[in-house]
C-alpha cells in the first residue's frame, strides 16, 4: 500500500511540474470581466428563451418517468365490498376478518 501511495504522490508531482513548464503566462486584463458582461444578451427574452429549449424538455421527460414508476409502484387495492355495516361495525370487521382466511 505504502508503494502505491509513493508512485500516486510522484505521478502528482510530475503532473504538477508540467503543468508549470507549460503555463501560457497569460493573465486577463482588468476590462475582461466587462468585455464579457457586454457580449451577453441583454434581453431576458432570449435567456429564458434558452431556459425553456433547454430545461423543459428535460422536465418533462423526468415527469413521465415519474409517473412511470409511481404506476409501475401502486400495488392493486381489493375493490370495497357491497355490503356495508349497518350497526355493528366491530361485528364487520371480525366476520370480515375470518372471510380473508
């Protein structure tokens, strides 16, 4: 195990100095971040244009294979019986009991 965590931490220093070797030393101006701000859209229209082109699709995908698997999940329900307590619930319940056995 010890070797394993010594090749790991010399294959992690080695990537380290490449990447130090091959740093472009290029470092963004001041104004970048307003260059950037300004090539946005400005109109909310076209964002929430790309809001729905893109997350509506997915969430209705994700909804139909919710209700998938909520059908898919329901177990089936004895229907009700016809006959119903008239005065006795607790004498229902018992005899209804001993019919399921």
């Amino acid at each position: 195990m010890k070797s394993a965590d010594t090749r790991l931490a010399k294959r992690r220093a080695a990537a380290r100095e490449l990447f130090r070797d091959h740093h472009a030393h290029v470092e963004p101006d001041a104004l970048f971040a307003e260059r950037v701000v300004a090539r946005l859209p400005s109109q909310s229209e076209a964002a929430l244009g790309w809001a729905v082109a893109r997350i509506l699709p997915a969430t209705l995908a994700l909804l139909l294979v919710l209700v998938w698997l909520s059908w898919q999940a329901t177990p089936v329900v004895d229907p009700v019986p016809e006959t119903s307590p008239t005065e006795d619930v607790l004498a229902w319940v018992l005899d209804r009991g001993e019919e399921d056995r």
